[in-house]
C-alpha cells in the first residue's frame, strides 16, 4: 500500500458555520471524525494544523498530533505548509490534504488519491465524481472538472463544463454520462511541492474562480483527476448542513 501522511487545515473562524471543526456529530467533534477517517484509511500519520488551542485540546489523546500553525495563512495549503516543516517531513513524503469537515470521507476515497499521486508522477492529485444531476452541473457551488486523455486536469470551473453545444441546443438537461465531472475537494503531493506551491503568487484565474487548485495549472504543474472509488458524502459548511450530517449518521447507526 502507498505510504501517506494526512494533513487537515483547522480554522476555528467560520462566517457561514462559526467553530465549526469543534461542532459536534454524534457527540463527536468534527475535526476528530475526520482525523480518525485518514487513520482509518491507512495514514502513517494523521496531523492536524490549526491555529487555536481549542482544537489541540480536542484532539488530546486521540492518537492525532496538531501543528499550531500561523494565524495569518490565508489558505489552507499555506497552513499545510508550515505543517510539514513543523512535521518534519522529507521532500518525497506524500502528503493527503483531507478537507477539515468531511466527517465522512471514504477510506478508499483518501488512499486513492495517494496512490494517483505515486502511480501517476504529476505533482499533485485529486479526485473526481461523476454528475448525474442537472441541477448540480448548473450550481456555481459544484465545482466542474474536465480532463485529458491521461486523466489529467485540463481545468477547473464553477461554471458548466464541457458545454454541449448541441445536446444542451435541444435540451439544458441532457448530461453526457462519463464526461460531467464534479471535483472532489482532496488532494495529495509530495511534501517538497506543497512547499514550493504555497510559495506561488496567486493565480489570475485563481483569482477570477476562486479557486486555488487553478494556481498549479496556471504555473504549468500537472494534476491527476482520478475518479472516487466511493461516494464522498457532502461535507459540513451551514447548520443545515450539520442537521444532514447527524441525520445521514443516524440512519447508518452512528
């Protein structure tokens, strides 16, 4: 099996769901659900960088080690960065960078994209699922992926991509099976790139999409899109999302 460390980015502040890695399903802190799915998975390692003691405190005992991190990073890779050299990893260490409220994050899902990462030799991985949805190829929220041949990521949007020209002419729902991709928030790297990506400027369309996926692209690095081997529950963003979560976590006997 591919040898994998997970890094999770914790910010306590959240506008749309404020303390959100220390909000509870199941009794249980959002942030520890998730550290214990990249064990689960099978990480050598799981850390957990944040800039607030409370999340450490929660995390005592869990067999998670924090990384107190700057308070000033804007992005997560930023914060994953100085994970890594607080963590003390090499260059080639592989990195999965588990988004910090996926509470249900697939096992197979986060050692999949490690080992598309080792097989594929881009310098950054990701995953993707297939759209069967219209209404979800049209959301601005969902974010839209195509790629080329070798499975790597040609682009990333918010918008709904690819467009068919003819299909949608006739019919704004005719999904084209197999090519409506919807980007799955994990990634993975080799620890000496993440350094060198959080050391980019952001990009133009970076800036434009809100994306920052898109700053690789831009620089010229390549990204394996590979597809989720597992469906990716939706993550927690909003108290409504939260209610789901306890509701799907209920109906599968916590």
């Amino acid at each position: 099996m591919t040898d994998f460390v997970v890094a999770i980015p914790a910010r306590y502040a959240s506008t749309r769901l404020p303390g959100k890695p220390l909000r509870e399903i199941g009794g249980v802190p959002m942030v520890l659900r998730v550290a214990r799915r990249a064990l689960d998975a099978g990480a050598r390692e799981a850390w957990v960088a944040t800039d607030d003691e409370r999340i450490a405190e929660a995390l005592q005992g869990s067999g998670v080690r924090v990384a107190m991190t700057a308070a000033s990073h804007v992005s997560g890779s930023d914060r994953l960065a100085e994970c890594a050299d607080i963590a003390g990893w090499n260059d080639d260490a592989i990195v999965v960078n588990l988004q910090g409220d996926e509470p249900f994050a697939p096992a197979a899902g986060i050692r999949k994209v490690a080992e598309t990462l080792e097989a594929s030799g881009t310098e950054m991985a990701t995953l993707a699922a297939e759209i069967v949805d219209p209404d979800e190829f049209f959301d601005p929220n969902a974010v839209k992926l195509v790629r080329d041949a070798n499975g790597n990521a040609l682009y990333f949007s918010r918008a709904p991509i690819p467009w068919h020209r003819d299909a949608f002419a006739q019919d704004r729902r005719a999904l084209m099976p197999g090519e409506c991709l919807r980007h799955i928030g994990i990634y993975a790297y080799r620890a000496g790139f993440l350094r060198r990506f959080a050391a980019l400027p952001p990009g133009r369309l970076e800036k434009v999409e809100s994306l920052e996926q898109l700053r690789a692209l831009e620089a010229g690095f390549r990204i394996a899109a590979a597809l989720t081997p597992e469906p990716f529950p939706p993550g927690v963003d909003t108290e409504e999302d939260l209610h789901r979560a306890e509701a799907w976590l209920a109906g599968r006997g916590g």
